[in-house]
C-alpha cells in the first residue's frame, strides 16, 4: 500500500479537512504515516490567514524535501494552495500538486498523475462541495469537528478567507444530524460545528438556531459548540436555542478585531462597538454562566492611540475569559492593501501596543479565573498533559483548561472536579465524587 504522510497548520477548519482528505485517500487504498520519512506522499495542509502562517510553510517545504525519494510526491493544499496556485509550482521544483479548499475530492487522481511526472493546479470553486460522502479519519479520541458550512460571504477588509475558501454555503441539516449519529456511534460525544461564520448557517427555511436544536437533540450527545460566529448573526432564534438545549455548552468565541468605531468601519465588521456590547450582554442575559473569548487585531492601517485605546477600554469593559491577539498582517488582493500607505502604523508602535493588549488580555483572564477557584466543573479529560507526569488536560463546557490527577485510562470520561489552583489561565482540579450531570437530549426543548 503507498502511503500518505499529511501535515496541518492554520484552524480548525484546516484540521476538518485535512481528516477528510485522509479518509478520502484511505478509501483509496493509501495507509496513512505519521513519518514523512520514505513516504509516497507527503502532504502540506496551509493556512493564509497571515504572513507568519506562510513564511512557516515555506520554511517546512524545504525541510520535508530531506525527507523525500526520489519518486515522492510533494503536495501542497488549504488556503495557500489556493492564493498562489501555480506560484507555488514555480518557486518550488518538487512540489508537484496544489490543490485548494474545493478541490479534494479529485485527489486520489491528481496524486495518480503526479506519481506519473505530472504537475498539477487544482484551485476551482465548487459551490455545491460539502465533501458530505467522505468518512472522516478523526484523529481527535473525543471530540469530533463537523463542517456546517463552507466560505464565507462577509468581506472583512484585512481578511484573505472569502478569496481562498469562496462563497458561504451551508451544507444540510440532515448530513449534519448524519454524521453528528455517527460519531455519536463511535463514542465521541463531544461535538464543534464550524464554519466561517457559523451563525450564519442556513439552508433556506430553517437557522442556525434550528440546527442548533437538531443536533443537540440527536440521542447520545453530550456537548455541542460551534466555531466561529459573528456578532451579527446572533439572532433571537440563535440565543434561544443556545440557552435552552441542555447540550449547548456555555461558551461563545466572538470575535471583535477592535473597540473602536472607525477602525470597526475601516475593517468592514458591521457592528459598532455598541452593538457588540449589546450582543454580550444578550448571551450573558440568557446564557448563565456562559464565557465568552474573542480575537483582536492590532495595528490595522490607521489605527490612532484613541483608536487603540477604545480595544483596551472594550477588553476591560466585556471581560473576556480570554482573547487571541494578533498583530496586522497585509494579505495580497485585499481591500486593507489598498489603503493609503501613510495609514500604516510603524511596527515598533504594533509591538507596543501588541505587548500592552496581551498584559491587559491576561490580567482580566487571570482575576475571572481566581474568582472561579472552589467551584466545580465537569470535565472532559483529553488528553496526557504537555507537562506530561501523572496529570491529565481536560476541558470544561465553559472551555476552561483543567488539569487533573488520572491515568490515560481516564481519557473519554467526563468528571466532576473541583477547580483548586490557578496559573492565571489554566486551572488544576481535583475529583469529587459528584457525578457529572448528564444532559439528555430528550430535554432539548423544541
Ligand atoms: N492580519 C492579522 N490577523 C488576522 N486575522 C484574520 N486576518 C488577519 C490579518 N490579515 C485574525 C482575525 C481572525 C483570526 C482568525 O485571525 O482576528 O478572527
Ligand atoms: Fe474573514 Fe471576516 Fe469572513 Fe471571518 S467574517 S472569515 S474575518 S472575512
């Protein structure tokens, strides 16, 4: 049997697909290697989102190429395939396959033509494409990722995603509920619907909300997330269906990118900071409990100190459980590269104020977290912790990260603990002999 070796970088939607390629490529008779070493072929799953994701992949082509024969073939997929396509066949002799976001299910073809000396792009769009008939190779033991929806169809000024993965589309609830049964069947009880802007999913007659309480409903589940959503997708219809089915956990990714008006403007974000806050409080009104994390954007073209100073004052206003911060990053073929080059903010003043949100960032994670010790939680236990000894990740639904003393045994199991100490962003536990509560679809109300 050949063999296929497949590296990812970027989100979750990336790790999504790149389970559906292995499963594509398995059903085709390749077994899968986590050794690039002597591999038939070696695949380079990519995110475009910044240049630092790039730059990474560019730099581990060349490393792969040591672990290459001479009849390997080199592949290249995911949203840098898709923005450069044939660029990347020219500056880079051995890969001989590029293929996009849409294009995966003509792989086992495209890697049949390769092993023959062919080089090939495969970057069309495919509007119809939800790759609903593949069977997912999960790596993950607990949780399974489902795509709900493909594209997206905000067009976010600083943001190279509706380039390479197109238009939204929203793929069926019934394949959705499908494949929700199935890993259900398998074990994983634990499920995240992801989507650009996931909120958004629709299939014509029925919302997200709909979906929502479909899936949340299907006998065996547990847990239920989504990422990630748009504030201006949180319809009633959505809010109600996260604080009334039992399996929705209470934890909400928003992405805000800034706290300023203008600069809100400047990015083509929709809302203003208002209606941000608004959207916050109409989950916290309805949601106990629920904890809400965002991203933020730093240094975006003509971002002034007042306009910076507006991000700080947002962050410590909504309290974020906590926050991933980046810096500004120009994607070619965007509407942010178009702005005038006097806009852009020197980068020793992005590092300041980078520097400055990320202190900000964690000190507000740190006093909610102090302020949680001696509660309990159920957790799911992940995996073996980084740190590695006797303790073990686990995860709660309002996703704070506990470590807890237990065996590999216990990976799979969900646990009542009670949260005993703090780092400032995650937590260690210990097991009490309450047991965990089990929300039962049957309670989903409809
Ligand atoms: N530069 C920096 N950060 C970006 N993001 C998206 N595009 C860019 C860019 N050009 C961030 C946003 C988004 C997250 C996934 O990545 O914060 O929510
Ligand atoms: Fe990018 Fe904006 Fe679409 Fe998110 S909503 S993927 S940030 S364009």
């Amino acid at each position: 049997m050949p063999t296929v070796y497949l590296e990812t970088y970027g989100c979750q939607m990336n790790v999504a697909d790149s389970e559906l390629i292995l499963g594509k490529l398995a059903a085709a008779g390749y077994s899968h290697t986590e050794n690039p070493e002597g591999a038939d072929v070696i695949l380079v799953n990519t995110c475009a989102v910044r240049e630092n994701a790039e730059q990474r992949v560019l730099g581990r082509l060349g490393d792969l190429k040591g672990h290459m024969h001479r009849d390997t073939v080199l592949g290249v997929t995911g949203c840098m395939a898709q923005r450069l396509g044939p660029r990347l066949l020219d500056s880079n002799s051995r890969v001989s396959l590029v293929v996009g976001p849409d294009a995966y299910r003509a792989l086992p073809e495209l890697i049949e033509a390769a092993r023959k000396g062919e080089r090939t792009v495969a970057t069309d769009f495919d509007l119809e494409e939800h790759y609903d008939d593949f069977q997912a190779r999960r790596f993950e033991g607990v949780k399974a990722w489902i795509p709900v929806q493909r594209g997206c169809d905000y067009r976010c000024t600083y943001c190279i995603v509706p380039y390479t993965r197109g238009a939204e589309r929203s793929r069926g609830l019934d394949d959705v509920v499908r494949e929700t049964r199935e890993v259900v069947a398998q074990g994983l009880a634990e499920v995240i619907l992801l989507g650009q802007t996931v909120n958004s999913w629709n299939d014509g007659t029925r919302d997200f909300g709909a979906l929502l309480r479909a899936v949340g409903a299907v006998e065996g589940i547990r847990r239920v997330r989504f990422t990630s959503p748009h504030p201006n997708d949180f319809t009633d219809s959505v809010i109600a269906a996260m604080a009334e089915v039992p399996t929705v956990c209470e934890h909400v990714h928003l992405p805000v990118q800034s706290g300023s008006n203008a600069m809100l403007k400047r990015m083509l974000r929709r809302y203003t900071r208002e209606g941000y806050f608004d959207c916050v409080a109409r989950l916290r009104a309805a949601i106990a409990g629920v904890s809400i994390t965002t991203d933020i954007i730093v240094g975006f073209p003509g971002e002034t100190d007042a306009e910076f100073d507006d991000t700080l004052s947002l962050v410590r206003e909504v309290g974020f459980d906590d926050a991933f911060t980046f810096k500004f990053s120009p994607r070619e073929g965007t509407p942010a590269t178009r702005m005038p080059a006097e806009l852009t903010v020197p980068s020793d003043v992005v590092d300041a104020r980078y520097t400055e949100l990320l202190a900000l960032v964690r000190s507000i994670a740190r006093g909610r977290n102090m302020a949680r010790l001696g509660e309990r939680r159920e957790v799911l236990v992940e995996k073996a912790a980084r740190r590695g000894g006797e303790l073990l990740q686990a995860r709660s639904r309002d996703f704070r990260t506990v470590m807890v003393p237990s065996d590999a045994a216990s990976i799979g199991d969900y646990l009542m603990v009670e949260l005993t100490g703090t780092t400032g962003s995650t937590f260690t536990g210990t097991p009490v002999a309450e047991r965990a509560h089990l929300p039962t679809a049957g309670q989903a109300a409809n």
